[in-house]
C-alpha cells in the first residue's frame, strides 16, 4: 500500500545497518508505523536525517509491506521543540507510552491529536505534571480504556472529600475509611478526579496524587512492564536532593 502527504510524528530512530534508520511514527490516517529509512546517515542526507528525530512534525510518503513500511520521502513541517532537562524526559516518556500501548497499523486520530497537544504543552508553560497526567488521561481515551471519572464504578457521584483507586476495567473506586495508610498513600483525591475530568488545573496536594493511580492502571496495560522513562525518573528523584513540592515527572 502507497502511503502519500501524509502527516506524522516522530517517536524514535535508532541507526540499523550501516546507513539507514528504524524509525516508529505516530501518523495520522493510519496510526502507529514503523519505517525503514535508507541511506540517511551520509553527509548528503543531512536535512532528512534532521527530520526524522523524535518529536519532529513531518509530512512523508511510504510504501507499506507487511510489519514496516519503507520511507520513500520525507520534510519536517516545523521545527521540533527544544525541550530541556525534565521536559525532555517528559516527552521521552510520552514517546515510550505511544510506542508501547498504540498498536501498530491502527488508525487513531484521537491519538494523533492529543500528541499534538502534548507536543506543544511541553514546551510551554504548564506544569509537566498536569501536562503529563492530561496526556495519560487522553491516551486511554483514545485507546479505549479511558474513564467517566465524574461517577465511580458503582455509578456514584465522585465525592471531593473521598479518596478513590483507579480499576483498570471499573474505573474510580472510592476506598473505605478503615483502609490501611498505604492505600490511602497510592490512591487520588476525589477534587482530583472530578478536576481531570473536567481538564481543569487542580490544586498541587490534589494533582500529586493522580500520578500513582494512573501509574497503576498504564501498568495493567502495559502487561506488568516498566518503562524505561520511569526508571529514568526514579533516579532522577534520588538523585536531588529532597524537595517539598510535587513531582513533575511521570
């Protein structure tokens, strides 16, 4: 299948061979794909090889066989955000969780749509915290696994004064008053949820504590795997020294 004009983003390029790329790209008509570049690592090559760096927003031609299509043509649409420090690993997350749960060869033009968003809001002013939980939220969306997060599972209001843990198939499910403290450590606000839901800015308290729930739930469908962001993120956090605000990361 011939694949033309069609718009992408770049979510990683490792070199393969001597001379060519394996590049995955988020597309819009037809989902997640992996491409073979050839020949992009000469001196010649230059413009293309810039364009196929993660996060570019490019336009490219394809000719699809099989599991991976071969590139045939290729031009940056912008200019690929300069992310530093924390934002960079933010969008190295928000790459490994498309690669990961977007099946390849799947139209998802929900997807496609919230990481453009995304793309935009990591190198804006938004705290990378509520930038990385919106994005979490949207891609389950628009996998299909997202969440009614006005009601719990039971078809309940979401109470701002409860505590609530994410199921991965019911949703909120709020959690008793005799719970143990570790429980009620892992687990979201109800003003948290209501505020997601909503896509309103919750309070710093109430936004921490949506990272562990939604943790939990991307971590069902990654099938037990990590992330190799998160392990990215956590000696990142033992490498600071302790400070009292919320974490940013994923």
């Amino acid at each position: 299948m011939r694949i033309t004009d069609e718009r992408a983003f770049v979510l990683h390029a490792r070199a393969w061979r001597e001379t060519s790329l394996l590049v995955e790209v988020l597309t819009e008509n037809h989902g997640r794909i992996g491409l073979v570049a050839r020949g992009v690592q000469g001196p010649k090559r230059q413009v293309l090889r810039a364009a196929l760096q993660p996060l570019q927003h490019i336009r490219l031609d394809a000719l699809l066989r099989g599991e991976l299509a071969t590139l045939v043509a290729a031009e940056a649409l912008d200019a690929a955000p300069r992310l530093p420090g924390e934002a960079a690993l933010a969008a190295f997350y928000v790459n490994e969780l498309v690669m990961r749960l977007a099946p390849r060869q799947d139209p998802q033009p929900e997807l496609f749509a919230a990481y453009a968003l995304v793309r935009g809001r990591l190198a804006g002013r938004d705290a990378l915290a509520w930038t990385l939980r919106r994005f979490e939220r949207d891609l389950l969306e628009a996998l299909g696994s997202g969440f009614d997060l006005q009601h719990d599972g039971e078809g309940e209001p979401v109470d701002p004064a409860a505590r609530y843990l994410l199921d991965p198939e019911q949703g909120p499910q709020r959690l008793l008053s005799d719970r143990g403290r570790d429980q009620r450590s892992t687990a979201a606000t109800g003003s948290a949820l209501l505020a997601l839901g909503a896509d309103r800015l919750p309070g710093a308290e109430d936004l921490a504590s949506l990272r562990l729930v939604l943790r939990s739930v991307i971590s069902h469908h990654l099938g037990g795997r990590g992330l190799k962001s998160w392990e990215m993120l956590g000696e990142l956090g033992r490498m600071k020294p302790p400070d009292p605000a919320p974490p940013s990361g994923g």
